[in-house]
C-alpha cells in the first residue's frame, strides 16, 4: 500500500510540473506560434477592409511571434510557412522566399507552403515556378491546389 501510495503521489508531482510548462518545450512554442496565427488572422481582416499599413504592422507582430516559435522548434515546416507568409504579405518577398524554401527541405509535399510560394511567384512574375508549385499541388485534391489554379489564371487581378 505504501509503494502504491509514493508512486501515485510522484505521479501528480510530475503532472504538475509538466502542466505549468516546467519542461520548457513545446508550450511555450505552441503558444507563440498560435498568438503569431490570431495576429494573422487579424492582419487578413484588416487587408480586407483595405486598412493594409495597419495589416502590415500586425504582420510584422506575428512574423516576430513565429521567429521566437522557430527558435524552439526548428523543424516544423508551419513555422516555416507562417514566416514566409507574414514576409510576403510585408513586402519582403526575398526573405518570405528562403522562408517558403527552408519549410519545403523539411516537407516538400507541404500544401501551404507550395501555395503560398507559388502566390509568391505571380507576385513576382515568375508564373513558371508558379506552375511547378501547381504541379506539386496536382494530386491533392486540396483547396490550395485551386486557389493557386486560380490566382495563375488571373495574375493580372490582384487577390492574393
């Protein structure tokens, strides 16, 4: 009973260690990562209602978010997506590149990535490298696939 009782007791301590964040791992990196998605989502409102230097600033909030999630966990292609994405949509389209291709060495089947940098690449009127990402994307039956179909086919409307 006593063996039983210690083992039960050293297990609650150690739940309760690991449920203050005392491992130091992925909780931090979680919620840095999820604060930099609600400051992208926000930033999307915002460009939608044409308020772009104000999405521009939430943007750069959120790619300072993900740096610090990266710093943690250096092998997850989302982070690597979201950096890309909040470069891209700040006018750094060099940087969001290397962020977009640093994600696609980890996961090159990556959906969100291939999207994005193929919206990248009609931003920058690269339309062939546009349709190597839509070519990735062919056999996925994803929503990607048809909003990067669809933002090649009217490159000259601006809706990425």
């Amino acid at each position: 009973m006593y063996k039983i009782t210690l083992i039960i007791s050293a297990l609650l301590i150690c739940s309760n260690v690991f449920a203050a964040g005392g491992d130091g791992g992925s909780s931090s990196n979680t919620s840095m990562y999820d604060e930099g998605l609600k400051l992208v989502k926000r930033a999307g409102k915002l460009e939608k209602k044409d308020k772009v230097d104000k999405a521009k600033k939430l943007y750069s909030q959120a790619f300072k978010k993900f740096e610090k999630a990266l710093s943690k966990d250096k092998k997850n292609p989302d982070i690597f997506n979201y950096l890309g994405y909040t470069s891209r949509k700040s006018g750094n389209f060099t940087e969001a590149e290397e962020y977009y291709l640093s994600g696609l060495n980890i996961n090159p089947k990556h959906n969100g990535i291939n999207e994005y940098l193929g919206e990248l690449y009609v931003q920058t009127n690269r339309i062939q490298k546009a349709n190597e990402r839509l070519q990735v994307l062919k056999g996925c039956n994803c929503d990607e696939y048809k909003e990067l179909e669809l933002i090649i086919k009217t490159k000259g409307t601006k809706i990425y």
